[in-house]
C-alpha cells in the first residue's frame, strides 16, 4: 500500500502511536505528536516547538509568490501553531531551498519578510540553512516559544463549552484562487486585494494571547487545513460532538466576493478553504461573550460559531443549517 | 546576479550580518547565525537549535538510500552539529516531504531509522509535519539541546592551540562514491563496506560530550562539508592561521582501499569529501596528548592534526606536505 492509498490521517495517526509508545512516557514530554506543536519540559522552562513546510507547486507558485510574502508567510505559519498552544513566540529558524538561479535579491526579500514578520511578533530569527534544490524552492520554518502556565490541547474541549473563532475564513483560500486564475483586477479592488493578502501574509494571532491566558480556555487549534478538518481534529482529540451554526459562521464581504470572481461558494471555502491561520477556541459558554469582547477589545474580530454538544468516542463535526436541520461536514486539505 | 553567481560564502556572509544587525543585539542571542547552531538563552536555560535539509538526488538517491538509513542521518546530522556547540541533544523534529507514490513501509522505515538514533542518542522524537512534495523526498530535521556551561564556537582558536580530529575523516565522501558509481561488491568488503556504513548512518558524536567539557576546548566545529573548508571555517571566525599536517592525517584502511576502488585520491577525499560528521577541536597545545587520550577511553579515535599558528586578519589554512612544505588549503563542499 503506497503513502497516497493509505492517506494522511491514517499515516499520521500510526506515526503517532508508534512515537507516543516510545518516546511518550518521558516526563519531560507534556505534548507529544498530534497537536499544533510539541511541548517540553527543560530544567523547568517549557518549550513549544513546531516545523512546517512549504513546496513550490505544492503551496506556492512562484510565479505570484513574491520572496518577501514567501518569507513572511513561512515563519508566520509556525508562530501560528505556537500562539495556539498558548506559546509565546521566541525565535525562528529557516531551511531555504533554491535552484541557485534567483537573483540574490530574491534571497534578500525572501529574508527582508521574515525578519519583517519576526520583528512584528517580536520573534528572534536566527537563520538556519541553505540549500541547493534542483527541484524548486522549498522552505521549513521552525520556530520554539514559552508557555508559562498549562499548554493549550487540541484534547480538552467540553460538552457545554462554546466554539469560537477569530477573524474570518475562507478568504485566504479565495485568495489562493484569485491568484491561481490569475485574475487580472485585484490591486483595483480592495476587497479582493485583501483576500490576496490574507493568503500571502497571513497574520498569526500572537495579539490574542494575552486574552487566552485570561480566561478558562479548554482547547485550542489553528486553522492552517480548514475550518470544518481542523474543527473535526479538535474533536477526534476530545472525543466530542461539535455543532457548527452556520448561520453564526462569519463570511466577509471580501469573501463573498471573491467567491463570486472565481466562480466558487463562499460558504464552501469558508468550510474547507484552509490557510487563515485563525484560532478555533472552546471553552465555557458562560464567558464565550466576554471572551469574544475581550478579543475585539484587542482588535481581533471574534465569533462564537458553534459549541460542543455530547460526548462523542470517535469524534464529529456537524453544521446546523439555517432550516434548523443538521448534516456532518466533511472536507479541507489532505496532503495524500 | 544569481544565487549561483555570488556563491554560498558570500550569500550566508551577506544573511548573518543582516540578522546580526537585526537581532543579534538582543542579550537572549548567545550564538547567532553563523556557526553549527544557535545558542539561546530562555529563562536561564541555554538552548541549542539546529536545522539541516536533506534532498533527493543533491543529497542522496532513492536508488541507493534506505528508507531507514535516511531517516538515521536526518537526525544524525543535525545532532552532530548541536554537539559542537557543546550542547546535549534533547528532541528531535523531522519535516517530511514523499510523493505519496512510497509504500507505507518505506515511511514506517524512515521513522524506526530515526528512532533508533534517538534512542542511542538519549533524544526525543516528537514527531513533525509530513508533506506532499511532487519534486522528491525532502526532510528537513530539527534538534534543540541544552548546554551546561558556555557555548563552544567557532571563533575562539587561539595561537598554539592544539587542531584535534576525532574519528577518520574521508570515508564517508568514498563511501557516497561506492555508492554513485554503484560498486557491486561491497557486501562482501568489510573495508567498503565499512565507508557507506559512513555515509548512510554517520553517529554524532554525543559520547565526547562529557569529555569536552573537563578541557579547556576553545573553539569546535562538525565537519559536514569537509576538513579543509569546516577548518576554514574555525580559522575565519577566529582570525587565525591554522596548519594541518598532511602526515599526521589519520587516513584509514577502509578509505585507502575504497579511494582505490572509486579511483580518486585517499588524502584528497580525507580534506575535501565531507559528510563524516566528525570534531574538529582547538584547545591548548599543553592538554591536547591528554585531550586525545581520554577521547580514546571513551571508545573515541582522536589524533592532533595541526596547530593554530598565527594570527591573521581573514583567516587560512594551509597544509604542511611530507617534505617539509607548506601550501594553502582550499576546497570542499558548497552549495552554490
């Protein structure tokens, strides 16, 4: 059986059983494989720590990713999967991969937006690796930060809390298509420019921590993948039901409009889109309001879009549709 | 001008003085871009952190790379250079790109590779991002470590300090070329056999730790991209002139006899080949004879190879021949 029949939640999920069966019973260990990013107890400091990827025509063209955006966007990814474990962003490393034939000045902005990023969320970057890549650009970014107190799991969210969701998504995905259709008309229009940025520079939410620590959040998890994948991974985790509003579900009108250009449904890509690198938080409904004050007050845009509903042992995600009745959602990026 | 046009000295040189005007002034940098790896201070604790990148057909072919060996090395490599900082390794993530056309096996075996260097390394694997890459394998590894005491760097050779290699340097280079030229007897060669064992699962150097830390070491560096050029490397950071004495050169059985098979020179593969992912070490000429004496104690070959000489403002290396003769040394691997 090859890697793309079994796909990529059964692959992961062995993966992580075999590492948990390992390397799990370390103490030091408080966040194994599985959530946004693994959590270590050092002499007593604990370290968040994650890694991501991104490939040439895997997650980015060239031809409409600018160096800087690239650069941005890269480290911006993995300080998003810190923040949702309530880690403070501290310092960034970066493996670059290229051809050797950019000028060096792609180099240069490629490293002028990351450090541009970093700078904004007062994060180190310390460099890391170059490489030849005969197979296009290619780049990790890592990036450790504290927590002081509890991380933030994927696994804690409780029947009776309620979900809520910063920002809007859907329109970095809507972005991506703009940019994939190569739709002409975007720096005219400040509505679908805004969607264009979303998905090149996208904004990690490190501004939301401080809200986070303030109040009895149960879960959290990043929206890198789609809303209603990364809704069902907190789920699965949690072993509970979630019941999305889809009434409640914010769609901006950047999003609306976009989806009209390329031709696709905003609620769809609102769903399934992936690439906002919003939070999806649970806990108690008492305070979801406060809470959802609090972030506005903190200038992020903040929504309750659903709750969690029973207990659930395998874990899903269901929408409830304006006409009261209510379906299982499915969908979002799978890499196999 | 192009990547490939500048070259990889001059690129990396232009990135460190970026961020080291940057970010360097922050007091929580101890060791910033520019040497093995990246030293930080949080909260007290020193943090050592490294990233390498790995890539089908510039590092190594499918064809000949087992799965297991590659996921060993991944973590080998970056081990080693967190090693040369004098840090002790503590987890591990890996980054990895398949095509998805792999067998299951194949991710199952790069997983127990890296797993069992972790084990014989004391370090944690926790897991990390698996990605779909059309253009090939990719990992990329990342290593954090802890360092009891200060930082050992590149730049602190001093004149009459004590050049030292552990282990034997030239192999692992005849062993990649036993494996590129597809020699088809090296199961049955112990000496051959014994040079790809080299190149497929370098061991970092963990063992030394202990050692390094009861002398006084003055600067250390890994050697992945060869003697001369890891030795220029040591000599630029420190400002000095470092001499190599070709005779005192430890070149080994299996390299003499795989030199011969690949048809290529054992003392030009020795400083040139690259990927042994062996020590070299500075420290006081008085202490080196002991220094080497309790490498071998700790099951760890060592010998004295040079000398710092002298002081000098952009730093060389040069090799003193048989006859008496001294000439500068160059070359090695470069990316770009």
């Amino acid at each position: 059986m090859t890697v793309k029949e079994l796909g990529e939640y059964p692959l992961v999920a062995r993966l992580c059983e075999r590492l948990e069966r390992v390397f799990g019973v370390d103490k030091r260990v408080l966040v194994g494989l599985g959530d946004d990013a693994a959590v270590l107890d050092i002499n007593g400091v604990r370290l968040v720590l994650t890694i991501d990827t991104q490939l040439e025509n895997a997650h980015f063209r060239r031809r409409w990713m600018p160096a800087f955006d690239l650069g941005w966007k890269s480290v911006a990814i993995s300080i998003s999967d810190v923040v949702a474990m309530g880690g403070k962003p501290i310092a960034a490393l970066l493996g670059l991969g290229l051809t050797g034939e950019e000028p060096v000045a792609f180099v240069d902005e490629f490293y002028e937006g990351a450090i541009s990023l970093c700078q904004s969320t007062g994060t180190l970057l310390l460099g890391g690796d170059t490489v030849r890549s005969q197979i296009g650009l290619m780049v990790s970014s890592v990036v450790i930060g504290v927590i002081e107190g509890e991380p933030i799991q994927r696994k804690g969210a409780q029947v009776g809390d309620a979900i809520v969701l910063t920002g809007f998504v859907g329109e970095a995905a809507a972005g991506f298509w703009l940019l994939e259709q190569g739709v002409s008309n975007i720096a005219t229009s400040p509505l679908l420019q805004r969607c264009v940025e979303r998905f090149k520079r996208p904004t990690p939410r490190t501004k939301a921590l401080q809200v986070i620590h303030s109040f009895p959040v149960h879960a959290a998890i990043d929206i890198s993948d789609g809303l209603v994948i990364d809704a069902q991974r907190m789920a699965i985790a949690s072993k509970v039901q979630i019941v999305l509003d889809m009434e409640q579900l914010p769609l901006s009108e950047s999003l609306r409009e976009a989806a009209r250009i390329v031709g696709k449904d905003a609620l769809t890509l609102a769903l399934t889109g992936g690439e906002d690198y919003e939070l999806l938080i649970a806990l108690p409904s008492s305070v979801a309001k406060e809470f959802c004050q609090a972030l506005v007050r903190a200038s992020i845009p903040a929504h309750q879009i659903g709750v969690v509903s029973a207990n659930h042992p395998k874990g899903e995600v269901l929408g409830r549709n304006p006409d009261g009745t209510v379906s299982v959602l499915q969908g979002g990026f799978q890499h196999f």
